[in-house]
C-alpha cells in the first residue's frame, strides 16, 4: 500500500482511511502486508520521510523507494494517491489497485488553483491511473464520477464502503447542564461548506440561544471564514487541529454533529465516527455523503448549499428530533473494518488468481 501521509502526523479523512485500513489488514494472518507514506507511520508500517518540504521532493522520494512500498514478491501495489509511490511496471506478477478518493485536480480548482496547475493534476492522475487492474471507490457516486470524468470502464471500478474504528469512538453520556454544542469537523476549504454552516447559524441561535459551534480543523479558506465568525459573536468557535482524544471529548460535548460539504464528496468518514461516538450528523446531499446515514434516518439528509434548510434541520436536532446514541452507535456497526477488510482481501484474491 502507498498512501499520503499517515493520519499521526497529518490529519484528513484519506489519511484516516489509509491508515485505518492498514490497520485492519495488517490484523489478517491470511495475507501479509506492507505500507509506506510520509509522516509517523505505526508499527509494521514505514515512511518515506517528514511531512513537510517541497512536494516534488517528496514526489521523487517516493517514486524512487519501490523497495519500502512494495517488497519483493508482492502480488499487488494498492495505490492511494495519484502523486506518490513506485511506478506500476506491467507484470503478471504484480496488479495495480488504485483507490480513488477523491479528483484531486478538481478539487484544486476549488481551493483556488490556476487552469494550468489543475491541468497538470488532472493529466498526472491519469497518467497515474492509466494501467491499474482496478479502481477502488467508497461510493457509487465517485464510481460514476471515474466513469464520466476519466474515462475509466464501469466493469474496472469496486464500491467498497470505509469502516470506522468503533473502539476508538464510544458513545459517552453528554455533560448534564452544559450549554448545547454544534460540532462540526472539516478541513476548512471552501467545498466544505462551512460558510454555509456559519449563514444557517443566526436561525439555530434564534431557536436556541444557549447554542455553541465549535469548527474543528484547519485549512486554506480559515481566514475568510474566521472573518465572516466574527460577525456571530462569541457562540462560535474555532479550536483547529486535535488529537484524537481531543476529538473524542469534544464528541462527548456535542449535542449534535454536521457536515455541510457542497462539493466533491465520496463518502464522509466524519459521519461515521459521529455515529460511533454515539451523536448523529445531520449532512447534506453531497457525493456519497448520504450513504454514511441514509439507512439510519433520511431527515438527516438537506439540501447541499441551503442554509434556511441547515438551519431548520440543526435546530431541530437540538430540540431532540435525531436518533439516540444507541441506535447512532448500532448503525455505526453495520460500518466495519473487518467487512471492509473482507472485502479487499477478496478483490485481491480475484486479481492475482
């Protein structure tokens, strides 16, 4: 496996999954598995360095360690993001799986790239991608997204869904007395829709007062929002990149979790450690989104972009109307790393014969 960085040292819901699902491979005694990204990696994985520095130097990095990504004798090179790792060299003897995350090209664009420096993504994506055996997606939407906008064959793409750690994430009683608590966890980029989230808030504080949102997370748009923040008082706030035990205890706190994203969504794994940590997420109709919550309760589901309806929707849950933790936490459940760990054992199985 070649990801991108290891959860420890860079947050991120691909680093997350890449991570977690090392994790639940590497616990299977019926295959062996190696894995190398950059940052801190966990025990049995491996690192091609510090997270920092230029990214053409860690590009080159990468590309040249073969031997840490993919030992001798490996059957597959399960590749997680276009720019990093060995190069697929064609062989009987070794298939390329390529998971795909996510366009990182259109996403760039979104983030305020140039059409040049899109372009160039987009064609190295491809490039990248050119000889896998097969695609691995998280949602059917990002499966059509690879059929229309890459030209790749239906026939080469496998839905798998994500897992969640539910040992990590455990429904905890919410703290009697405190002030009700919006959480929402997101890289603070413009596709997420956390702008949306703050033009919903003025209505959910009209309906409750005592209200809090906390925005968890860092990104490039934490200026203009922190900027239009400023406008709602002191009933927002900011508290940036945590742990995962910080994570857990503001869980723990939180009446209610959301994930306003408005573009480019293959599923939300955020959503699921919501559910797992007992709290249900109201989310949009972005992407995959709908899948992490829509076997559990529909109403959780608004309109992408529709702050009025945001809004309606919090307010909502703040007055009870969401599913309790035990019925978050079951759902959750449905949600494993070992069925999804299933899942990628059997397609490798099927690729290497």
């Amino acid at each position: 496996m070649t990801g991108s960085e290891w959860f420890g040292s860079a947050p991120g819901g691909l680093n997350r999954y890449f991570t977690d699902l090392f994790g639940a491979l590497s616990a299977r005694p019926e295959i062996r598995v190696s894995a190398a990204a950059f940052g801190t990696a966990p025990v049995g994985g491996q690192s091609w360095g510090p997270t920092g520095g230029s990214t053409w130097r860690r590009a080159r990095t990468a590309f040249r360690d073969e031997a840490a990504a993919a030992p001798g004798g490996a059957a597959v090179l399960d590749r997680h993001f276009a720019l990093y790792g060995p190069p697929a060299r064609p062989s009987r003897r070794r298939r390329l799986v390529v998971h795909f995350h996510g366009p990182w090209a259109a996403e760039s664009r979104l983030a305020g790239s140039g059409a040049l420096a899109a372009g160039a993504k987009y064609a190295l994506e491809r490039l990248r991608c050119w000889p896998a055996d097969r695609f691995v997606v998280l949602s059917e939407h990002f499966r059509d997204l690879l059929v229309h906008d890459y030209g790749v064959r239906a026939e080469a793409v496998t839905v798998i869904a994500p897992g969640v750690d539910t040992a990590r994430f455990r429904p905890t009683p919410r703290p009697e007395h405190d002030a009700p608590v919006v959480l929402c966890v997101r890289r603070l980029e413009h596709r997420m829709g956390i702008d949306v989230l703050l033009r919903a808030w003025p209505a959910v504080r009209a309906a409750h007062p005592e209200a809090r949102l906390v925005l968890v997370g860092t990104g490039t748009a934490e200026t203009a929002l922190r900027e239009q923040a400023g406008k709602l008082g002191a009933s927002v706030t900011f508290a940036g990149r945590t742990t995962d035990t910080e994570l857990t205890g503001w869980y723990a706190r939180a009446a209610v979790t959301v994930v306003p994203s408005v573009a480019l969504e293959g599923f939300g794994l955020i959503a699921l450690e919501s559910l797992s940590a007992g709290r249900a997420p109201v989310v949009t109709d972005c992407g995959g989104l709908p899948d992490s919550v829509r076997g559990l309760d529909s109403s959780l589901i608004v309109a992408a972009g529709d702050a009025d309806a945001l809004a309606a929707r919090i307010a909502a849950a703040l007055d009870g109307t969401v599913p309790d933790p035990d019925r978050c936490r079951a759902h959750a459940g449905t949600f494993s790393w070992s069925a999804a760990a299933d899942r990628h054992i059997a397609l490798y199985r099927e690729l290497t014969g």
